[in-house]
C-alpha cells in the first residue's frame, strides 16, 4: 500500500511539473533552465550513486551516455513543445510512450506487440488529430511534443535492456549527468546562462530537478521491490491524467469538447497498450539476462 500511495505521488508530481515548467521557460532560457534541472538531479543522485559509477566499467559509462542523450533529446524537444501548446495537450501526448515503446521493441529488438498496441496505435491517432484541429494549441508545439515522446520511448526501450546488465542507481547518475552536460554546452553557446531568478524558476527547478527527478527515480526503485512491473507502468498513466487535471486547475486550459475528446482517445489507447508495453519491456530485460 505504501509503494502504491507513493507512485501515485510520484504521478501527481510529474503532472504538476508541466504547469511549472511552462510558467518558468516563459521567463527563463530554456535551455539553461534544463542545465540547472539536471545539475540539481545529478547533485542529488550522486549522494546515493558516486560510489557505484566505478562499477559499471566503460561499456557501463557508454550505455548511460547513450540512455542519456536520448532523455536529453526528449526533455528538449518536451520543453520546447511546451512553451507553444497547452499544459493538458502536452501531457496526454507525453502519455504516448506507451504506445511507442513496444513499437521500438518490435522495431529493434523484434519483440512481438499484440493487436491491442495496433488497437492503442488507432486511438492514438485519432486522438491526435482531434487536438491538432483545436485552437487552444497549437500544431507545431504538439508535433515537438509527439517527437519527444519518440525519443522517450526509445530511451524507456534501451534502458530496459541495459538495466539487467549494470547497476541502476550509477547508470541513471551517469544518465543524468549527461543531459546536465549537455544542456550546459547549448546554453553555454547561447548565450543563455545566468543564475535564477525568482520563486516561479526556483520553484520549478527544485521540484522537476529533485523531487521528479531524482527523488522520483529512487522510489521507482524502491517500489518495483514491491509491486509488479504491469501494476507500476498503470500506476505511471496517471501522470497524463494529473497534467490533465492541474492544466485545467492551475493553468486555464479549456480545450472544448472536441480536445477533451482527443485527450480521452489518446488516454484510451494509453489503457489498451499498458499491458502490452510492460509485457514487451520484461521480455526485453529477459533477452538482455540471457545476453549476459
């Protein structure tokens, strides 16, 4: 019950972040905002992670540098996204890595999907285009979003596979500290850095950078302990009905019957999926055991 109450907190904080978020990057650089976030996660992970990098030797350090470059490309093109569509929209896209991941799996490492994926694919879709054709958001953040999700997705499909080989505290720091690195040279070359300003960035940049990042990622740890995979990656969902609910709440959004009706497409195709992407995730760690 507690791992249970506590994943769920984890989801509510995760939807609340896009709230945050979006009032931050609307008056701070993006990308020197994603450096403090990351720097403040790895900051945070180290305490817990600094002793075991050693452990994962340079095919260890190589894979979370790979897992780590593409969580970088998600956050950027997610961040970016965000800055030009709405708070729920974002959201119920980002939610679309359910859909994704065991299309990568198929894709890359030919894990069989079932025909309730192609099922989540269909409403997916359909939910996709009943939002691009509302005003509250806006096509071009959705696609940026939508790419993120790609990106994601792919990252959730490769860290499945490593995960089985390497500690995961010292491969999520190493992950971490490569999106830290990398968002610190493009603010750098920006231009952009400067230090905070404000509760609206510091208050963003604690939550997304401790709490839903780095805290998030321990209790994840703590709670597979004692729950199964399927019931976690449902429990996960709920980040895309939190981002619903506080974009309504905290941010205004008002997508009209025709966006909510996307929004519970893409929440539809979310549901029939989840068993499969769990399903898909544990036969990828199975292969990755055996490749050992």
């Amino acid at each position: 019950m507690a791992a249970l109450a506590a994943l769920v907190a984890v989801t509510a904080v995760w939807g609340v972040t896009f709230v945050q978020v979006k009032d931050a990057v609307a008056i701070y650089p993006l990308f020197a905002f994603l450096a403090v976030r990351y720097a403040l996660a790895t900051g945070a992970l180290a305490f817990a992670g600094a002793t075991r990098v050693r452990t994962l030797g340079r095919s260890g350090a190589g894979a979370g540098l790979v897992v780590g470059a593409l969580l970088a490309l998600g956050i950027a093109l997610q961040t970016a996204g965000l800055e030009r569509t709405t708070v729920s929209n974002t959201g119920f896209i980002t939610g679309l890595y359910v859909v994704l991941t065991p299309l990568f799996g198929l894709a890359l490492f030919r894990a069989g999907v079932g025909t309730e994926v192609w099922l989540g694919v269909a409403f997916a879709l359909l939910g996709l285009a009943l939002l691009s054709g509302i005003h509250a958001g806006s096509p071009t953040g959705d696609a940026l979003v939508l790419a993120s999700t790609a990106a994601q997705a792919l990252q959730i499909v490769m860290i499945e596979r490593y995960a089985a080989r390497y500690d995961a505290i010292a491969l999520t720091l190493v992950e971490m500290a490569t999106c830290f690195a990398g968002f610190l040279v493009v603010a750098i070359a920006l231009g952009d850095l400067s230090v905070p300003r404000g509760w609206t960035v510091w208050g963003a940049l604690i939550v997304t950078g401790i709490f839903a990042s780095a805290l998030a990622y321990l209790i994840q740890v703590w709670a597979q302990r004692r729950m199964s995979a399927p019931r976690i990656a449902i429990v996960f969902s709920l980040e895309t009905v939190w981002a619903g609910f506080f974009g309504y709440v905290l941010s205004g959004d008002r997508l009209g019957a025709v966006g909510w009706l996307g929004c519970a497409s893409i929440m539809a195709g979310i549901v029939l999926a989840e068993p499969a992407a769990a399903a898909a995730l544990a036969r990828l760690a199975a292969r990755a055991r055996v490749a050992r």
